[in-house]
C-alpha cells in the first residue's frame, strides 16, 4: 500500500486555508487505495509527524497534540528523513513556501515523487507579474495592469501612483505578486486609497501588481493532466462581497454561490476551457491546477486572470466541486493526482 504524504500549514499567511483543505483532502482519500501519513508545518517552520485526529487539523490544535506526542516518544514521531515515512508527497500547502516551487525542489532533492506542478512551473505560476509577462507573450487575452516594486515604491511613491494612473484607470485592485486566496488584496477608486493599497500590499510581498478593474463575472476551470491536459467544466462564481476576497471563499458560511455549470454560451466555454489548457502549457504545468478568467458583462470579452497550481480543496472550493460535476468524484481526483505524480516522476527518471 502506498504510504500517501499529505503535507499542509506551512509559514505561508494562507496557513488556515491549507488546514480546511487538507481535512478535506485527508477525509476523501481513499484508505482501501493509500496508508495517509499526515505532516503538519507550523506557522514557524517546524515540521511535525501527526496521527491523531483529522477534526483536529482544521482549528489549529493538531500541533499540540503533535509536539506532545514528539516529546512522549521521540523515536517513533521524529522526522529525521522523510523518504522513510512516505513513498508520495502531495503537498497541500497554499501560497509562499508550498505553492511556489520551494517544497517541489525539496522533494525532487530527497527523490520522492510528488502531485502537482514542478519547481519552474510552480513558480511562475504563483509569481502573477512572471504569469502575465509569459501570457502576454503568447498574446494571451489579459487586462491591463502595471508592476510596482517594493524599492521604487518606498523611495519614488509619487513616480509609482502618477505612473499607475495614467496606464490604468479606477476602480484598480492592488495584489501582492505571490499571494492566493485573495490574502492582501485591496479594490480602490482614488489616489489615497491606492496608496495605503500599496502599502498593505507591500506587507506581504515585495513584487506588487495592479491590475485595471473589469466589469465582469468570475469564470473558473479545473485542469488535469500532464503532458495531454483536460479542462473540466467552466463554473461561475458570484461572490456575496464586492469582489471575491478571503472572507467571501472561507468564512461566509454558503453565501458566495458557484454556479457549475457556468450560464454561458458554449462556444465561450469552449473558448474559456482552449485558453485554460494553453495557459497551463505555457506554464509547463503538470498534474493539476485551477485556471481563473475574467468574462466582461458588456462585451463577453475573455480575459485570463491567473493560475493556481495548488487550488483550494476546502468544502467551499471550486476545483473538486467542477471535476464532481465532470464525473470525478473526490477520492478518484486523489487518486488521478497520484497517479500523475508518479508518471511524471517515472518519465523524468526514465524508469
């Protein structure tokens, strides 16, 4: 039986959002199929072996009951060589430091195959500016926006804001570069309002991107695959807030509806779904991912937003909810996700 890492916390601020995920994940594995082998990462980096209960996991509590059960029994829970605990890693970690590309590395160090995307990929995936910079290449339709560095910003703000205003017109939303869950993300209408954006924005990350704001609906789509990907069906968000941002994706109990299948027409689906698998060759991307898009209301115009190659799993999330609807039920997308793992790993190695 094949000994099933799953990796989640981690020093990202998206820390609780990998915590529902990986309950979730942890609930749908298949136990006939995989032996779970849970590791919880703090918030501080520690790396803890846990086996004790998954309800645990989601309120934070797990770590107590893993740095009790490390000091009662050192021997069995101490972490010293982690390809002698797990023979896969899926890593369900959200944001900086699982997300983007720093964990695939470590695997592919250690020599253990893994699910989802690789180093190059997951890092440019989670880094937008990179992304849009790629896709705008290809001629890929995207929005307009312009890059704001944390340098110029502390020391040319003025420069930053009069350059902003004028490639772009308000409302804008401010996002730090490598960031998910809409963690950091700031909708403004004036100059003052930017600026305190840019800052908060800044907080996070020292890559910021601004991006004009587009009347439009939230389109979204499940990619599986390695070097032959499918998309899933297009699904619809309509977010309860303004926009959706964190407290609209995790803590709005059932108010932002997801609409599966999205109220489109099929030949914009059909669109939606080409442009996703493009993107997400672009990216040499692998295994899975969620590729997000604009639809604008008035014109139907298509514009490609970003890629999450670790997309949210939660009970709320898209992606397991459009590969539902695509006939996928949860443990048989796990077992999908291994499965990729383990070709591209057997292709890289030639084995």
């Amino acid at each position: 039986m094949i000994k099933l890492g799953i990796i989640f916390g981690g020093r990202s601020r998206e820390y609780k959002v990998s915590l529902m995920s990986a309950t979730s994940v942890i609930n749908a594995v298949d136990r006939d199929r995989y032996e779970v082998v849970m590791i919880g990462i703090t918030e501080e980096g520690e790396w803890l072996l846990y086996d004790g209960p998954v309800d645990k996991i989601e309120d934070g509590s797990w770590q107590d009951i893993a740095k009790e059960a490390l000091a009662n029994d050192p021997e069995k829970y101490r972490l010293t060589n982690l390809k002698e605990h797990i023979d896969f890693a899926l890593p369900i970690l959200h944001g900086p430091y699982g997300e983007d590309g720093t964990i695939q590395g470590l695997f592919e160090m250690m020599d253990i195959p893994y699910g989802g995307c690789g180093v190059t990929s997951s890092a440019l995936a989670m880094d937008k500016i990179f992304a849009k910079t790629i896709f705008g290449h290809a001629g890929l339709p995207q929005g307009p926006y312009v890059a704001v560095m944390l340098e110029e910003l502390l020391h040319h703000q003025d420069e930053v804001v009069n350059k902003i205003e004028e490639e772009i017109l308000y409302p804008v939303f401010v996002k730090p570069s490598n960031m998910g869950s809409s963690v950091g993300i700031s909708k403004v209408y004036d100059r003052d309002e930017l600026i305190k954006a840019l800052k908060l924005a800044s907080t996070y990350d020292r890559r910021i991107i601004v991006e004009q704001g587009i009347e439009c609906r939230e389109i979204e789509v499940a990619i599986l695959g390695n070097d032959y990907p499918e998309a899933s069906a297009v699904g619809e968000i309509i977010p309860a807030a303004e926009f959706y941002d964190y407290r609209s994706k995790y803590c709005d109990e059932g108010r932002t509806k997801l609409c599966i299948p999205a109220d489109i027409p099929p030949k914009i689906a059909e669109e939606v779904r080409d442009i996703a698998i493009k993107a997400y060759t672009l990216l040499d991307c692998c295994g899975f991912a969620r590729v997000d898009f604009f639809l604008e209301k008035e014109t139907e115009k298509i514009y490609i937003n970003e890629i999450n190659t670790i997309p949210g799993f939660t009970r709320f999330s898209m992606f397991p909810l459009l590969w539902q609807h695509s006939g996928l039920v949860y443990p048989d997308l796990i077992e999908r996700i291994v499965m990729l793992g383990y070709e591209r790993y057997n292709v890289k190695n030639r084995r």
